[in-house]
C-alpha cells in the first residue's frame, strides 16, 4: 500500500457519512461499516424503502464522490500543516455527524478539545506520523462501534443485517433437510413437512420392560410397515408413533391459494405399536394379560380390525407371506401355547380339557370351518342364552394340534378382491379356544380370537355388484353393533345390543357379566393412498372406548370432552345408520378444503343444496338396501328352518306311508279306512307343503325386491 492510499484511508473511520455512486449514475450518502485497509475498499450500507442494503466501493471511487474530505492532502502543504489539517478536517467532519445525529450531547466541546490536543501532538515530528495514524483510526473505529449516540439508522442496519443473517442459517438448514428428500415423489413436500414434525419429537417405542395394564376394555393402535407396493405407487408414510400411547396422523391439505400444509391429528390409546414391532410384543401386551383371567372363569375376547391389507389376518393368524405358512407367529398359536403353558403347572394340571371350534360369519350365516363349511344356526335356548346349533368342537392336547386345525380352517375361509387386497377377508373369522373341567360337558371359560372382516366400504371394491355391496352393508353393520355393545360394557349399562347382528349374537357371552374383559387390536396402514380408512379406524376405536372416571385415574391423565353426537344411552338400528352416514361423509370430505362461511344467514349455492339432495337420496336407498337385506335374509331363515323341519318329518310320513300301504297287501282289508287314513297323511303333508311353497315365495319376492334395491343403488 502507498503513503498517499495511508493517508487518504487514515480520514475515513466506521460510522462517517460519505457520498457514492449507484450503477445507474444516482449520488446519494451512505454509512461507512468497515474500511478494509488490505484491498483498499470501504464497505457502506443505507436504508431504502426501509430495508437496509449495502455494498463494497472502492477508495478511488470514494475519493472521487467526496473531495472535500481529502483536499488537505491533494495540497502540498507542510507535513505538520497537513496532518494538523487532515486530523481537524476529519474532526470536524466527525463533529458534523455527531451534531446531526445528536445535537444535545453534553460532552460535545470537551469531545473537540481533547482531539484538538491530538491533532497537536500528531503534529510534532515527521517520523511518528504514520504510526500515530494507525493508532488513531482504528481508536475511531472502536469510538465509533462503541459510541451511545449511535444514529437510529445504523442501529437499524446492524438489526437487519443480523436477522438476515439468522435468515440465511435457516435456509440453509431447509435446504439440506430438502436434499434429503426424494424429488421423485410427487408428494415430497409433504414428506418434507412430517420429517421436519417428526425430527421434533422425542421419540420413545414401546417394549417388554412396560408394565400390562389391568382394564376392562384395552385398545391398541398397530402400525404396519410400508408394503413395496406403496413404494412403488410413490406413496408417503402419513402415520407417526411418537411413543408408547400416541398416534400422530398426517393429513395432506391445500389451502385456497394453494398453499399446502399438513393436518397433524393426535390420538390416545392404551398402547401404540410402532412398524417394528412384532406379533410377541402384541401379544404380550393384548391377549396374555386375558388369558390369565380365562382360568378364573372369564370369557375374553380378543378381534382385530381395521381395513383390507392392514394386518389383521397377519396379526391373528401368523406370517401368510411365505411358501410354508408359519401359524406359531400368530395370536392363535401364542394363545393356545399360553393356555397349555398354565394347564402344566401344578395348580391346573388334569383338571381341564382343551377344546376348539372355529367358524365364520358371512354375512348373516354361519358356517363351520372345522365340517366343510356346513352352514349353522345361531338360536336362544330357554335361558336365553345363545346357542350355535351343529358346531363342531375338536378337542386339542398340544400347540402343534391347534396349529393345525388352525390350517385347515384358513384354507376354507371366504375370501375377496378388494383394491386393497387381491385376497381380502370377506367374513369374521372366529376362533375359540374352551376349557371344559374333566368328565363334565359344561363350559368353565372361552377366549374368542376374531379376525373382522375389511371395514372399508362397499364402493372401496373393484366389483361393486349386489353381493358386494350386500357384504359391505353387513360388514359395516356388524362393525358398529360391535361397537356399540362394547361402549355398553364400558358404562356398565343395563342393555346391551348384542341381537343387532348375527357376530355380536354369538359373542354375547363376551359382553355379559361383570368379569367380561374386551381387547381390541386397531390396524393401521401408514400409506398416503389409505390416509381416509386410517382416520376411520382411529376415529372408530377412539369411539369404542368410552373412559371412565376409575380407567382415567388409572392411567394418570385428566379428563378430556370427548367431540362425538353419538346418544350415550341406547342403540338402536337407526343410530347404525348415522353412524355409516357419517363415517361415509367423513371419508369423502377428509382431504377436502371447505372454505369458511361468512354468514349463517347466506342461501345456499344452487351447486351445494343438489349435492345435498343427491345425497339424501344416496342415503335413502342405501337405507332401503339395507331394509331389503335385512328382511330377505329374515325370510331365508324362516325358509331353511320350515324345510328343514319337513325334511326331519318326512322319514316319518315315508313309514306312515308304508304302514298304510301293507294294510293293503292283507286279503280281506278295510277299503274305506285305507282310504281315509291315506287322505289324512296326505292333508297332513299338503299343509306342511302350502306352507313351505308360501315362505318360499315371500323369499323370492323379497331377493326380486333386495335385487330391485341394488341396482338403484349401484345406478346412483
């Protein structure tokens, strides 16, 4: 660096006001940040707009812009002359901008008297003057950076440039979170925003060091792993398990201008099993802790729900994906092992027999798994208990014994194809492990393991013809008397609805009495595409427990207002039908942005009040569907047992028949008396036929009627 470039630098100091230049020619003032004395360039900044900006000059352009401040140099005056001159011009240019900035500074002449006394030492000699410079500038700098009576505007630029500095952090921390993430998804933003979410909770799983809770009614939330399938249709994982009792789902929305942002609902259960888990873990903390109450005379029961591809016959039954189906993984096999583990200790050995059944609930029938899926009746004795007339119990000694019926009842199943599963479950599957104490016929205790069929809705199927949809509106039916008997258990209520559907009919012994105990195990798919029935299957089993005082003291949380319509003292088959409409209009309108109202005193949009109509006509026939079901199957009952009953009388009326026919083979018989005793048996028989071809009748009609009522329905 030259002397003169020393000079020139030594009347410049952080916080002087000088002129630049802009690129477009305009002379305006600006603030000197910082002079940087190895490239000879001085850093400026302004406010504009009221946003701060700044720049880079160099000394020559400075030096161009502001004459007046180096003058003193340019003349070749004395060298004491010129120091003296150049340190007062830079004095009093300083003093300039202290009296504009603060023009009541009470130290202001003390301030030039004591710089007057230093320009007057810098003065005496020639040899110290370069030195003496580069003390004072940067005594300046720090004055300046120090200084209290610092202008608002410079104070102004430190605040914005350190918020842009914050700025620039943040995003670059954004942008690395986003390289993170795969572009080829279309989804990525979202995914993007739940990792963020995700990154910001304190992740805790579950495992065997948790203690069992003892309640009445437990639920469980199961996660499954994302499917290659799901990863190939470029889905995301919209479900998060933060901790041992918690489910975050992740709802995808756009707002109206086309902002997008993620719905994060939260629930609450019993336990929470994130996608690691495995069938040991469930179990353990579902089915073992029943099992001990099924040796003290209880009747648990054990079902797993959720939609087609979920988990459920995973869970219950055991790994299917593999050649050799493996059932010891499953909550039937660890069940049975559990029981054959109590039944060798001392205090149960040779007291008990081990017996199974294992049957299915299409629609409104039974059949038997264990007897070539022969249909069963489901009927009430005189002490109104709930018999399942003709099911065949298999008495089983080892785990390898019911691991086998197990096999044989699964391969008999009625199955599907839904656009979930190629292989859905179609019915409930219902597997009963009983003990029975030895040499006696009476039931001790029975743990019924049930295996639900798909909730998703008719419409979900690739095939949406009437036996479809005759099987979604059973299913659903099923489903929510289920629920309803369960939220009975729960308020210890007087009335249970246990005849609202043929499943909870054969379960009733599960929901009477005080020592009942319910665990329900919720699966959940993680995919983006089954974002709706994974809200539905949480919204359901949050509704299905209904806490009470004693379980949420229990559990050591405070009582929370539960947002439901449903009516907390009866159930009745109207309620089924609100709760489908609703669960129906939560699934189309979940993703769905609905603007706000800006008045309730508005008319309705033409557009909204058709689609209310066509919906209350949707509803309408589905209503009438259901009605149509309901009494075609009533008649189809009716039928089977008439003609049952004819066909157990009619070995009778055959040996009626031949009795009267050898009274004729004698020489001398009574002719009149053959004959009226043949008339007899035949009145007799044309009754029994009138009428069975009468209820058969009324059957057709009613299957001519419920075919009528699904094609309307699936016109609409």
């Amino acid at each position: 660096m030259s002397y003169n470039h020393q000079q020139y630098l030594s009347c410049l100091h952080v916080g002087q006001p000088v002129n630049i230049q802009r690129s477009n020619g305009r002379i305006h003032q600006a603030m000197i940040k910082k002079i940087n004395h190895t490239v000879q360039t001085i850093t400026v900044e302004w406010e504009e707009k009221n946003e701060g900006k700044g720049k880079e000059v160099d000394l020559d352009a400075i030096i161009k812009t502001n004459p007046d401040l180096f003058t003193t140099i340019t003349n070749a005056g004395s060298q004491a002359g010129a120091i003296s001159h150049d340190i007062s011009t830079d004095h009093e240019d300083n003093s300039t901008t202290i009296d504009h900035n603060n023009a009541t500074h009470p130290n202001r002449r003390t301030h030039k008297k004591d710089e007057k006394r230093q320009s007057h030492s810098l003065s005496q000699s020639r040899t110290g003057r370069i030195s003496t410079i580069n003390e004072v500038s940067p005594q300046r700098q720090q004055n300046a950076s120090t200084d209290p009576i610092k202008s608002k505007v410079v104070k102004e630029i430190e605040r914005i440039a350190a918020n842009r500095e914050q700025r620039r952090v943040k995003h670059e921390k954004h942008r690395r979170k986003l390289s993170e993430v795969d572009h080829s998804i279309p989804a990525w933003e979202f995914q993007a925003m739940i990792n963020e979410y995700r990154q910001q909770l304190g992740m805790k799983y579950i495992t065997m060091n948790e203690q069992q809770k003892d309640l009445r009614i437990t639920v469980c939330v199961r996660k499954r792993p994302i499917t290659k399938k799901e990863l190939n249709k470029k889905d995301i994982d919209v479900l998060t398990i933060p901790n041992k009792d918690h489910v975050v789902i992740h709802l995808p929305k756009v707002k109206l201008d086309l902002a997008k942002y993620i719905d994060n609902q939260t629930f609450r259960f019993d336990y929470s099993m994130h996608e690691l888990c495995d069938n040991e873990l469930v179990y353990h903390f579902t089915a073992q802790p029943l099992v001990r109450s099924l040796f003290q005379g209880c009747n648990p029961l054990v079902f797993a729900y959720g939609q087609t591809g979920s988990g459920k016959t995973y869970t219950m039954g055991g790994d299917l994906s593999q050649r050799d189906v493996d059932f010891s993984k499953g909550i039937y096999a660890l069940t049975a092992n559990d029981i054959f583990h109590h039944l060798n200790n001392s205090q149960h050995r040779g007291q008990y027999d081990v017996y199974c059944t294992f049957f299915e609930i299409y629609c409104t029938k039974v059949f038997d798994l264990f007897n070539d899926k022969k249909r069963l009746r489901v009927l009430e004795d005189h002490k109104n208990l709930v018999q399942v007339v003709g099911k065949k119990e298999e008495r089983v000694e080892t785990v390898h014994d019911v691991m086998s019926l197990i096999r044989r009842g699964m391969s008999v199943r009625t199955s599907g194809t839904t656009s979930a599963n190629e292989h859905s479950s179609r019915s409930h599957a219902v597997f009963q492990i009983t003990l029975k104490k030895k040499n006696t016929t009476k039931e001790y205790g029975k743990i019924s393991l049930i295996d639900l069929a798909g909730s998703e809705r008719g419409r979900d199927t690739q095939t949406n013809d009437k036996v479809t949809l005759m099987e979604g509106a059973q299913i659903n039916k099923s489903l929510l008397t289920l629920k309803e008997c369960i939220r009975a258990l729960g308020r210890n209520a007087e009335h249970i609805p246990f005849r609202g559907s043929t499943l909870t009919k054969v379960l009733r012994d599960s929901f009477i009495g005080e020592k009942c105990k319910v665990c329900m195990i919720a699966m959940v798919s993680p995919g983006s595409s089954d974002v709706d029935h994974t809200l539905n299957t949480l919204r359901y089993a949050d509704r299905v427990k209904e806490l009470n005082v004693d379980e949420l003291k229990q559990r050591g949380v405070e009582l929370h207002q539960k947002h439901t319509h449903d009516d907390l003292h009866t159930a009745d088959e109207d309620d089924y039908d609100d709760d489908v409409d609703e669960d129906e209009f939560l699934n189309e309108s979940s993703t769905q942005v609905i603007p706000p109202s800006h008045t309730h005193l508005s008319k309705p949009h033409p557009q909204q009040h058709n689609l209310s109509k066509s919906l209350l006509k949707s509803q309408q026939s589905k209503r009438k569907f259901e009605q149509a079901i309901a009494r075609s199957h009533e008649l189809e009952d009716l039928t089977l047992e008439s003609h049952h009953g004819y066909i157990d009388e009619f070995p009778q009326m055959l040996a009626s028949h031949q009795t009267i026919f050898d009274s004729s083979t004698h020489m001398n018989y009574d002719r009149e008396k053959y004959a009226k005793q043949l008339i007899h048996l035949i009145d007799s028989q044309q009754q029994h036929l009138t009428k069975l071809r009468t209820k058969a009748l009324q059957m057709r009609e009613a299957v001519a009627h419920e075919n009528l009522c699904a094609k309307d329905l699936t016109f609409k």
